[in-house]
C-alpha cells in the first residue's frame, strides 16, 4: 500500500474534511429544489461529438479508450436512495465511452472517516468527491491526478468549464498550479426553511411567527393542546440545520458561529454580538417549559423524521423538499389523517434583518482522480464526458422519454413522477445523486414546482442573499484551520448545550468565560484569517 509523499501521518489526514462550511456551510447533499437558478449548463464546445450522441451508438470523440475498462467511485451511500448496481444510465455511459463505473457505497454516517483512511493511506478509489481544501493540498502530495497536464489536450469540457467559471478553477488549483478536481454546480436559489404541521395550525386558528416571541407563543399553543408533546424539533445542534445556526442568525444576524455578517461585509463571531446572550437564554427557555425536544442535541436524520411523522413534534427547520417529502411519507403510513408540512417564513429579532443566504454557486467538494489511476487519459477522459452536454444530461436529468423530456422547450422531468420525485430519480435512476452528478442545478432547473413548492420560493426568496464567495485558503492558512475549527466547533457546542440545558447557569462571568475561551481557541485567529482571504478573493475578482 502506498503512503503519501513526505510520510504524512493519519493524525494529520484525520482532520482532512474540514468543518469550514458550518462556520462557512456544507452541503450539498440533501434534496435542493429548483427556485430563482440561472442557466447551469457548462458552455457547449463546438463541434463535440460528445455534447450529442450520433445515430447509431459511439462515436470516437465520446471513447475514452478503445478496449473497455472500469474505474471504482467511492459514492456515500443514501438511506432513502440505495446505491444499486443496474442504473441504466451508467449502461448508456459505458455504451458511449467504453468506461464501466463500478461505485462502492459506504453509509453516509461512515463516509467521512473512510476517506480519511483512503487518503492517509493513499489507497483513494479511481474517483471520489473531496473538499476543495482537501484536493490542493493532498493531490500535491501525490494523491489526487494533476488535471492541468491532461485538460488541454484530452479535456475540452474541462476547459471550457473553467474558463466560463474562473472561480470554480481558483476553488481547486494548489500553490504548485496544478489542479486537483472538479467542482460540481449547484445552481442558483435557496434550500431550507421552517416547516410547520400546517393543519394543526389552521385547525388551531395560528398564524405564521415573525419574531422569536411570536415563535414561542406559537410553540406554547401547540403545547397546551398538546401537552405530552415537545413541539419543536431539529436535527442535532451544527450544521446548516441544527438549532444554533438557526437561532443565531434570528438573533445576531450571524449564520452561524463564525460567518460573513451581510451588513458590514466581515466574518464575525456571534458570541461577540449582543444577541448571543439573548438566543441562550431563549432556547433555554423553550428547553425548561418542555416546548423544545429534551434530546435536540443528539437527534440523528432518522430519529428527527420519526418526530416529525409521528406527530411527536410540529416545528422545525430543514430541507424545503421536506414539505412535501415529510407530506407524502404520512400519507403514505397513513397515521395522521390531514397531514400537511409547510414553509412559514425566517424569523428575527428586534433589529436584525430577516435572511438566508443562497446555496453556493459551486459544491463544496469536487470530484478528484486518483494519482495512482490506471489509465489517466482514459479517466481524464470520462470526468471530462461527464461534464459534456450529454454526459451532465444523463447524470442530471436521465434518460430522454423515460424520466425527462422537452416538451416545453428546456428538460422538464416527466409529471408521472410526481412531486419532489428525489427518492425515485436517486434510488431507481441513479439521477441527481449526491458526489455522483456535477451539475445539481440542471436537475434543479427540470424540477417540476408543485403548487406547495412555489409557494415556498416566492415566501423565501425576497429575503435569500448571495452567499459569501468561497474562501480560497493558502497551505498555511489550512494547516491553521484544521487545527483550530475542529476543537473550537466542538466546545461551542457542548458549552451551548450547557448553557441551554441549564448545566451551566447563563450568567456574566460564565459567558465572559465562554469567549474567552473560544478566543483561546483560535475564534479571532479565525476572523482574521477569513477576513483576510476574502479580501485576496475581493482583489482577485475586481
């Protein structure tokens, strides 16, 4: 087995998939609906044979070799969409390109810790999607293909790519020049929101909250015709839909632990922001009065549906799709007769502006080739088809008639699908797969809204916001925040448990303690560092 030039060590690539995105945000692997995209697709290269394929089968400029071969895909595997090996797709691609994708699923849950080891190891699979951060730093130590050697001559889609979005080429070229992956595209628009049991709400006579006051006189109606119940649940803590992220940005206007403040344009940290103190001792007052799930802190995905399906909480936040997603599941199990989950708007405190910020424009991780491939042509070859026309068709959209036309013009998917069709596209087609598909905003731009669905982009999007260009860091300034986000995540989260919880009383000395000790930790190191790559990205744009 081989190990990675300069005899790395595995505590090193063990902070490999860094937590950037809750204190900058991650990912893309939910279920994103459509709203507000512009135009996904990469620019058409004239005269590719490989944007469209000819009458009767292959033609030579979709090979990427003329004997067939297989390349294995590390893919995490969905709960709700199983990886399957007889995706017909993948038939069409192998027809097309003589190239045989064989994935290897690994549980979500597992995921992160399996690429870790591949990596430490150098044993990385033919493909697989890493952060960007990840690719520049360990394809220059031999880990990951240099595509910058391969993209002129056998990667025409690649190019243009790159040179219609110079960003996305920033995101994964190290400070050797070379380039390391392939970010994917996410489209424009917006992916989350708070649902709300809306039957209850109209059978209660309730209207939608503004503020966080209101959210609480909501949440204690709920409770008193409800009182075995706790009303309001989330999916853990971090992340782009746990309860803090959620609750700061109501009550400081920061997304998050550390993030870019829309107003002064700098990434700030919401324990320095007046409403810290305000959003502790809001959340743990839902916590005392029962209206908050005593077990909020711990709740996995499956734990968190089960709450919300069963009628064992009413209030949270997450995925748009889960509307109609969390809508169709209890009418399918048929155990509450009228179920309706539904968008009610953002709330915010008094002075801090209501907002979301958009999805990236680009996936916070790219798809990357193993330095120790086979046949690098041939793989450079594959990764450049599956970003053509055709190749992005097939892994966006699917197969033309079967679960997408154009009868209206642009790639529609097929109304017999129904919906909010994520589960049926992924698990029977292998389409808008998460690490699988690198353009997720054609996907999006097919959507069919249903009624429910449009509702909610014209409730959400007059206050979503451009979200923060992605930070390009230097080797250095990732060394800095691998070593410092990991640990500071961790203890702002367990003390905010704490303080929520009640462990630890909300008082003076306790929260002065509190930042002190985050700045220990490196919060204002962080800051700075921000603040000073997005001036680099600032400059390099202007």
């Amino acid at each position: 087995m081989k190990t990675i030039k300069g005899s790395r060590h595995f505590g090193r690539a063990a902070l490999l998939i860094t937590m950037t995105a809750m204190l900058v945000s991650a990912c893309s692997g939910e279920n994103g609906g459509n709203g507000g995209n512009r135009n996904t697709s990469p620019a058409k290269i004239e005269g590719s044979d490989s944007n469209a394929p000819g009458e009767g089968g292959q033609t030579d400029s979709a090979l990427v070799s003329d004997k067939p071969i297989t390349f294995k895909w590390l893919v995490p595997d969905r709960r709700e969409a199983p990886v399957r090996k007889d995706w017909a797709i993948f038939d069409r691609i192998f027809e097309r390109t003589n190239a045989r994708i064989e994935f290897e699923p690994v549980p979500s849950d597992g995921v992160t810790e399996k690429k870790q080891i591949m990596i430490a190891t150098n044993s990385v699979t033919d493909f697989m999607t890493v952060p960007h951060a990840d690719a520049r730093l360990y394809g220059n130590e031999g880990v990951f293909l240099d595509l910058s050697s391969y993209i002129d001559e056998h990667a025409p889609h690649i190019k243009a790519y790159f040179e219609e979005y110079p960003a996305a080429k920033a995101l994964v070229t190290g400070e050797d020049g070379g380039v390391y992956s392939v970010p994917g595209l996410e489209g424009l628009g917006f992916n989350y929101n708070w649902i709300v049991r809306q039957d209850l709400m109209e059978e209660y006579g309730l209207k939608s909250p503004d503020t966080p006051e209101q959210l609480y006189e909501m949440l204690k109606a709920f409770k008193e015709r409800n009182p075995d119940k706790y009303p309001l649940v989330t999916q853990g803590v971090g992340g782009t839909t746990g309860l803090y992220k959620v609750m700061l940005r109501a009550f400081t206007g920061i997304e998050g632990y550390i993030q870019l403040e829309p107003e002064s344009g700098e990434y700030k940290f919401a324990g320095d922001h007046p409403g810290f103190v305000d959003s502790l001792e809001y959340m743990n007052k839902l916590y005392n009065e029962k209206l908050l799930d005593p077990e909020f802190a711990i709740l996995n995905g499956a734990q968190w549906e089960e709450r919300m399906l069963t009628g064992k909480s009413f209030v949270t936040y997450h995925w748009k799709t889960r509307n109609q997603l969390l809508t169709d599941r209890a009418a399918e199990a048929g155990l509450i007769p009228g179920y309706n989950a539904n968008a009610m708007l953002e709330i915010a405190a008094s002075g801090i502006k209501k907002y979301q910020y958009s999805r990236d424009i680009f996936s916070t991780g790219g798809i990357a080739i193993s330095a120790n491939v086979k046949d690098k042509v041939a793989a450079v070859k594959l990764l450049d088809y599956l970003l053509s026309e055709e190749g992005s068709d097939y892994l966006a959209l699917g197969i033309d008639g079967e679960t997408y036309d154009r009868s209206e013009g642009a790639p529609k998917f097929l109304e017999s699908l129904g919906p909010a069709p994520y589960d049926k596209l992924r698990g029977e087609y292998g389409i808008w797969y998460p690490e699988i598909s690198l353009n997720m905003g054609k996907s999006r731009e097919a959507e069919r809204l249903s009624e429910k669905a449009q509702a909610i982009e014209e409730l959400y999007l007059p206050i979503v916001l451009p979200a923060p260009a992605p930070l390009v860091l230097t080797d250095e300034e990732n060394e800095i925040n691998k070593e410092k986000l990991n640990n500071l995540t961790v203890y702002i989260e367990e003390k905010m448990t704490e303080f929520v919880v009640g462990r630890t009383p909300i008082t003076a000395p306790n929260i002065q303690a509190f930042i002190e000790q985050c700045k220990k930790l490196g919060a204002q190191e962080l800051i700075d560092m921000y603040n000073t790559a997005r001036g680099r990205t600032n400059a390099s744009n202007s």
